[in-house]
C-alpha cells in the first residue's frame, strides 16, 4: 500500500516506522528540518517537505495515488483539512487524529462522517479508556475485550499465595467456562496444554465471558475488589478523558483531579458533573493526604 503520514511527532514516526518494516511505501510530509533528517537517517521512506494542508505538497507526496492518508500532527483543523483534500485527490482511506473534545462530542451528528473522513483517532482517549478498563479488574496486568463486549480476557500473575501454583491445567476447576489461551514465562509465549503445569511468575492470559469472569477469577482464587475512590494526578487531555469516561461507566466510584493550572481546574470542573477538581500540585503529599 502507498500512505502518506502527515507530521512526524511520536504518533507520526511510530506509524512510519511500524508501516515501512511491514514494506509498506510510506511518504512523511513534515516541517520540522530536525525531525527530517532523524526520519531520513532511521526509516527507509520518503520525507516532503512542507505543510499537509497545502495542495501543492500533497501532489509532491503522490496523493492522487495513495492508498490511505494519516493525518497526525498537533493541530486538529490541519489534519481535517488534509483528509479533506486527500479525499477529493481520490486517496481510499483518510485518517485524522483529533484532540479536542469539542470536535469529538458532537451529538447531533458525526463530524468525521459530515467531512468524509474514515477515522478520527485520539490517543489521549484511547489511554484513558485503557485505564478505566483496568478499574473494572485492578487485580489484572492487562484487560482487553472481544465479541463487542461480550468476552474478556485478562492478564493474571501467579504469586507465591496463588492457589494455581504447581497446579496441571487439566485439573483446574472448570466449572464456569474458561480457557487459559497463552503463558507468558520468563519472556517467552506459551500455547498451553492440559499437562502443563503453572509456575511461580508465570502471566496466564485468561479468557472467559464477561458476565462469567468474576466468578472464573473467585474459583481459580483470584482476589478482586472493588475500587472505590479514584485520584487523577493532572487535568489534561488524558486526565479528563479518564473522569469522563469514569462518570459514565461508574456511578459509585468518588473521583478526584489535582491539576495545577488554575484556570484548567476550573475549566474541567465546569464540563464534569461528579468529579472533584482541586487546584493544587500533586507532587505535594500533603495535598494527597
């Protein structure tokens, strides 16, 4: 596939580099001479020169040919506006990452849809969704979620207390449906049978229906508790996505932001209807005490 990736700041030179080892011909359109030259002597792909936004440099990029174009810089109007033109140059796919919540949370209709763009993409909300999956199971490494919600599967330790130790995989409780699909141990990745045994360190990856899985963690001996107070250290993007997202999905967890920024504090408190926001520096423990 031809892509264009439009600003080369994290997002931009992680995707470059993940799409160029997979052999895809990747052009970057970036400003920034420093960041030119670290593309030119790290990646194999082409660097243009120039604003994404301008037409000129987008035909310079071969986006009449493209397959897809990822808009990622720091500036959200820039990155509609190249999706935009991309679009009417004919590119398949478009892709904008967008930032501010104004542009995400628009009710009565899909801003992405009403622009003909594919994809918005915001990352600071993808990592606060992320964490707030993690406050459904505290006790797990990781959480992901399949089949629309309907399966999760965890990552699990196996402590020195766990009454999985020493255990074989095929004497396991199997009451409640559940399936142990990988281990990880001592950075290598197993794919389990009934004879192995768990050891001491071991990540299981457990996967079982999602109305099952806190019944599966009691009989395997997991212990899970419920969270009930929450403190967010910053009222930046990521931080105000995780109340946000924590409001809609927890009604009884009490939640906190320390945000130093006096005037953010308050913007934030205006938009959240449950979480307390204070003003102050979260490095001070007497704050957090």
């Amino acid at each position: 596939m031809k892509i264009i990736i439009i600003g080369a700041g994290k997002v931009g030179f992680s995707m470059a580099q993940l799409l160029s080892s997979e052999n895809h011909d990747v052009v970057v359109i970036e400003q920034d001479p420093e960041r030119q030259r670290i593309l030119e002597e790290e990646l194999d792909v082409q660097v243009v020169d120039g604003s994404g936004s301008s037409t000129s440099v987008l035909e310079a990029a071969g986006v009449k040919n493209a397959d897809m174009l990822m808009a990622v810089t720091e500036v959200d109007e820039l990155n509609m506006v190249a999706c935009i033109l991309a679009k009417k140059y004919g590119t398949k796919t478009t892709v904008a990452r967008v930032r501010n919540p104004e542009y995400l949370e628009v009710k009565e209709f899909s801003l992405n849809r009403l622009m003909g763009i594919d994809l918005f993409i915001n990352p600071e909300r993808i990592t606060a969704l992320e964490i707030a999956e993690l406050i459904d199971s505290p006790e797990a490494l990781s959480v992901d979620y399949y089949a629309n919600g309907k399966v999760k599967l965890l990552e699990l330790e196996i402590k020195a207390d766990s009454p999985l130790l020493d255990k074989k995989l095929n004497t396991l409780d199997g009451s409640i449906p559940f399936n142990i699909v990988a281990i990880a141990r001592q950075h290598a990745m197993l794919v389990p049978g009934g004879s192995d045994i768990l050891k001491l360190g071991d990540h299981i990856h457990l996967m079982a229906r999602t109305d099952d899985m806190k019944a599966v963690e009691a009989v395997l001996g997991f212990t899970t508790h419920k969270v009930e107070n929450v403190t967010i250290l910053g009222g930046g993007r990521t931080g105000f996505y995780l109340a946000h997202t924590l409001e809609r999905q927890h009604a009884g967890i009490n939640i906190k932001i320390i945000e130093r920024d006096r005037a953010r504090a308050a913007k934030i408190s205006q938009r959240l209807n449950r979480t307390l926001v204070i003003n102050g520096d979260g490095s001070d423990y007497q704050l957090l005490e």
